[in-house]
C-alpha cells in the first residue's frame, strides 16, 4: 500500500532524514516509533506529499506521491499532531465541511460523518462545538476527519499525546478495529506500549535514520539480549553471582544495588538452576523476577539511550 524509498531531507546542515526506506502492506498496522526529533513527522510529510523531498521516492496504492499528485493523495488520510478543526464549530459541522472538501455530497456524507462519529466514540456529542471538547475528544474528532473519504491508507501522527488516560484507550480501541477491518495504517508514536500493542511491524527511527525495522519477536531476537532474572537475597552474594555465571544458559551476571541481575537465553527454564545456586552458596533469596525484554530495551540497545531522551 505505501512503498518510501531512501527518503531524505535536509534543512541547512542539519540532516532530518538521511535515507529513510520501508514499506507497508495492504491490511498493515506499521509503527514508526522514536524519540521526539527523530525525523517522524518529517519522514510521513514527505509520505504524504506534504513536504518536498530532497531525494526518494513514495508510493500509494502503486501511484506515485508528489505536492501535486492529488490521485495518490485521494488514498490518504492524515491525522497530524495538531488538531485541524474549528473550534466555533460542532464536530459533524466539521465532518461534513470536510467531506464536501474530500468530493463527498448528499446522503453519503450525512451517512459517513454518522459512521466515523460512531468509530470514534463521540456520535453522542455530534452537536456539541468542538472548542468545548476535552484535548482527548477533539484528537478522536481530528482521527474522524481523517477516516470520512474512506481512505485506503490512514496516517495517524503521534495522535495520543497529552490525552487522558480514558480517551488514549478509545483511540487505540478505534485504531485496533480499523486494523481489524482490513485498513492499512502508518502510526508514529514515542510510547513503546502503543507500539506493542497496535502494530504488525515496526520501523526504529532516531536521528533521522531507520536503525531497525521487524515485528516485535524478531526485533527482540536482533538484540540478543535475553531474559533478565533479577534475585534479591541475604548471605554470600558475591559467590551467588560467581555460580549463577557458570550455569548452561547464563549469558552475564551484574550486582546491583544489593540485587544480583542474571541475563539468560531462557529465564523460564533458568529459574530452578538460580534457586539452586543459592541453596548451595547459602544465600536466602527474599524475591526473584523474571522480566522479558521489550522494544524500551531494543531502542536502548540499538541507540544507546531511552525513547523518551
């Protein structure tokens, strides 16, 4: 559905996209996640047609993207960070501005504005002006308005941040039943969680280059970090540690701050050789955990620093 090929852009001497290239199939939930900075909203403007592109190519449903190419961006909706709607206005007094503007006429856009309010959760407050909505309705408005010309290709620009708790969940709800419906969609966020959860594969961006792209199992699987079992206890830790470093499986240990921090091929198979490490080092463990690594730990491993820096 969307091919970005070696995508780059510049602004004086500082590179904001050097070389961005990834793909997304029709019915794919991609995410492209990274820090603030990292070249997001610059890589799906240029995939838009939004912002002229120094080098690269883009296309959408085989068609090629461009400032003037309003086929290919006929198969696109975009949700940008910032809310795109009137204030003075109620929300289906802007769906239906918009659908107008996206071609549609008569009852198809009474029917269409009925149906994405519904989407989105806000068809009880259809009538309401859209400067009395919480910061959380008006991102699910501004998502309504990207959905109403049915688009082939949903753009969904970090739309979570700074929402309430209760309204971030309606929108990832919204997102999953889109992706559920067949409906390709490219998601830019910074928070690992929404990643996790909503997408088929995802694109790591930081500094303006793709430094890791694949579902989460095989992104994990490229960092090559393991399981972490993390053992609190009393009794003689250094010779705790020394033992858990000699058993099959054991890929490093660290103490830190009074816990020992054994990193495994498997933590679940591991965890009966741990326990009788310290029997036999005489060590009274007062609590162990497994913790799996997540895509926090990929972004760490392959940038060296956390997502949110």
């Amino acid at each position: 559905m969307l091919v970005c090929a070696g995508l780059r852009k510049t602004y004086g001497d500082r590179v904001a996209v050097a070389g961005v290239s990834f793909h997304i199939d029709r019915g794919e939930t991609y995410g492209l996640l990274g820090p603030n900075g990292a070249g997001k909203t610059t890589t799906i403007s240029m995939a838009c047609g939004l912002l002229t592109r120094d080098a690269g190519e883009v296309t959408v449903d085989g068609r090629p993207v461009g400032p003037r190419s309003t086929d290919a961006k006929a198969a696109i909706g975009l949700v940008p960070q910032e809310v795109a709607l009137y204030d003075d206005l109620s929300a289906e007094e802007n769906l239906r501005f918009f659908g107008r503007l996206q071609g549609l006429v008569g009852r198809d856009v009474a029917t269409r504005v009925a149906e994405v309010l519904e989407l989105v959760g806000l068809a009880d407050r259809a009538g309401d002006r859209v400067g009395e909505y919480s910061g959380g309705m008006k991102r699910r408005a501004n998502i309504a308005a990207g959905l109403l010309h049915r688009p082939k290709l949903l753009v969904l620009d970090e739309p979570t941040v700074g929402v309430d708790p209760q309204s971030r969940n309606a929108i990832l709800e919204s997102v999953e039943a889109l992706g559920a419906e067949g409906l390709s969609v490219l998601y830019t966020t910074h928070y690992m969680e929404e990643a996790e959860r909503l997408c088929d594969r995802i694109g790591i961006i930081d500094e303006g280059r793709l430094v890791a792209e694949g579902d989460r199992r095989a992104l994990i699987a490229r960092l090559g970090a393991g399981d972490r079992v993390e053992v609190t206890g009393t009794g003689d830790i250094p010779a705790f540690a020394d033992a858990v470093g000699t058993l099959p499986g054991t890929l490093g240990v660290d103490r830190r701050d009074g816990r020992v921090v054994v990193r495994v091929d498997d933590g679940s198979t591991a965890l009966a050789g741990i326990v009788a490490a310290s029997e036999r080092t005489g060590v009274t463990i007062g609590g162990i955990e497994l913790v799996e690594p997540d895509l926090e730990d990929v972004f760490l491993g392959l940038t060296g620093k956390a997502l949110r820096d």
